[in-house]
C-alpha cells in the first residue's frame, strides 16, 4: 500500500473511532479474484476486514457499500457492517466464521424470503425496479436505470447491455435469435406481485459463516427486481442445499412454474462471464438461448 493509500484509512478509521485510532498492522488473506483482502489491526485492538483495489475508483466500492446497506436495512439477514470507505478501499467489520448452526440454510431460505418481502420502493428514485445507482457484478457494470416495468427493466439493464457487448461471439443466426428473444420478452417472462430488493449475485461463494453461526450475505450486485432472479442465481453453479429452497418456499413467493424463467435469468449471469471470462461460457449461453427461441 502507498503512504497515500495508508493516509486515506487512517483518516476513515478516525472519523469512525475518532482521533488516536490507526491501523497498526495488516496481513493478507484469502479473499476474492477481483480485490486485495486484509485483516487490518487497530491501535485500540480492533481487527477489521479491508478490501483494497488499486485499479478501481471510488464509485466501485460505494456501490458495494450501497448494496450492503440496503441489504441491511431490511433486518432479515446478517450483511457485514460498513466502517468506511473511499477510493479503492472498502473497511468492513471482521467476520471470524465458527461452526455453522444445525439449521443454517434452513434460517438463510426463511431469511431471504424475509428480505424479499420487505419494503423496497425506498432504493429506486420512486420507480419500481433498478437501484438508487448503477453498480458492479463482478468487474461489470451493472446498469439500475429505474423502471416500472420488471419486464422492461430486465430486457434494458441486463440482457440487452450483456448480449451488446458480446456481440463478437455471436454469428449472423444467434443475433436474429437474440433479436426476436429481446423483441418478446413479454412471453417469457411475468411481472412479479411486488418488487423485491435482491442480493444480485447468490452464489454460494458469497454466503458465509457469521460470528453467530448464521449465514450471512456478503459481495452484492444489489437492485430492485423479481425475487425469482436471486432463487435462479443460487442454483446456476452447483446450487444450495434442499433445506435452504425447502425453506424459501414456505413463503409462498416461489411460483410453481419459476422453472420456465430460470434460465433466462441466468443467461444474464452467464453473459457476464462471458464478457468477463471469455469463450467457455459461449456454449452455456447458445444452449440456453436456443430453448427460448428457435
């Protein structure tokens, strides 16, 4: 780290602790592909978690801030608390982990269908769906340009960005596909009964073990939009256990044929990791492009 970049923190740390608060000591440890992530000690004895990203600037870890935030209002489901953040650095507090708790993925189903359900309109500029400020899925934008239609908002903000930065992988026959899937999204998909703040990003690398044994959220890709988004990501790369979606339907906010959309959800996912990633999504994509228009 810089004396600049140090600087920074130790300016974060004192407007959050107030003067004579300073990192002592950092070490690293494992963290994501995108950020650097530290375990960072206090001069009062605190230890904190810092994520560091030299190459992004401050608008990429306020949104993560934002999306956290969000999450935690809601009150369902334990989200890390913000400490601080600035350019190219977020401060979280420290989540030791510890033995999961005999009913873990079962609370996490009841938990987010709780989030799911809570109030939302407060994070959408008065629209339906989107997000107070476009954000990051991965190292991609995500664009929260607020609408009023899901249906709308879907097609505009997730595909069709995705499928336009894509379009060097496709040929002639996958762009009049991708053309006539864009044109009638209304026969593929449902407006939801209400909008739901989502997580964005429910894999199972982005829940892990609180201090209480809870499961608890963390890396979100936060928006305003159909709950059937976030139960699709969680099934996309090896899914969660069948008390977690046991749970979750309890709520009765799982439609019976959610199936039918699922993959066009995903498909958003994977042509992010397209775009991210390269070729070994190409196939993924095609196939699930191909079961929604010939």
């Amino acid at each position: 780290m810089t004396p600049q970049f140090f600087t920074s923190i130790e300016e974060a740390l004192s407007a959050i602790c107030g003067d004579g608060v300073f990192p002592v000591k950092t070490e690293r440890i494992s963290g994501g592909d995108i950020n650097e992530a530290y375990g960072l000690t206090t001069s009062d004895g605190q230890y904190l978690f810092l994520k560091t990203n030299s190459g992004k600037g401050a608008a990429f870890f306020a949104a993560e801030a934002a999306g956290l935030d969000a999450i935690a209002r809601t009150r369902a489901v334990g989200t890390p608390r913000i400490l601080g953040y600035g350019n190219a650095f977020l401060l979280l507090e420290f989540l030791h982990g510890g033995k999961r708790a005999p009913d873990y993925w079962e609370t996490l189903g009841h938990q987010l269908a709780d989030m799911h359900r809570a109030a939302a309109s407060d994070y959408v500029n008065g629209a339906k769906y989107g997000f107070i400020c476009d954000n990051f899925i991965g190292e991609g934008t995500q664009i929260n340009t607020p609408h009023e239609s899901w249906i709308s908002f879907f097609r505009d903000c997730r595909l069709e960005p995705q499928f336009r930065r894509a379009a060097r992988w496709f040929d002639s026959g996958d762009s009049r596909r991708i053309a006539r899937l864009l044109d009638h999204m209304d026969d593929f998909l449902t407006e939801p009964d209400q909008p739901s703040l989502l997580h964005g990003d429910l894999w199972a690398g982005n829940v892990i073990t609180g201090n209480d044994g809870r499961a608890w959220l963390i890396d979100p890709a936060v928006y305003v939009g159909h709950a059937e988004a976030d139960i699709a990501m969680t099934e996309l790369f090896g899914g969660f256990p069948a008390a977690f979606y046991g749970a979750y339907r309890e709520s009765g906010m799982l439609r019976a044929d959610y199936t039918e959309r699922r993959g066009l959800y995903n498909l958003y996912h994977l042509l992010n990791h397209l775009n991210l990633f390269g070729g070994g999504y190409l196939s993924s994509v095609k196939r699930i492009l191909a079961e929604y228009v010939s």
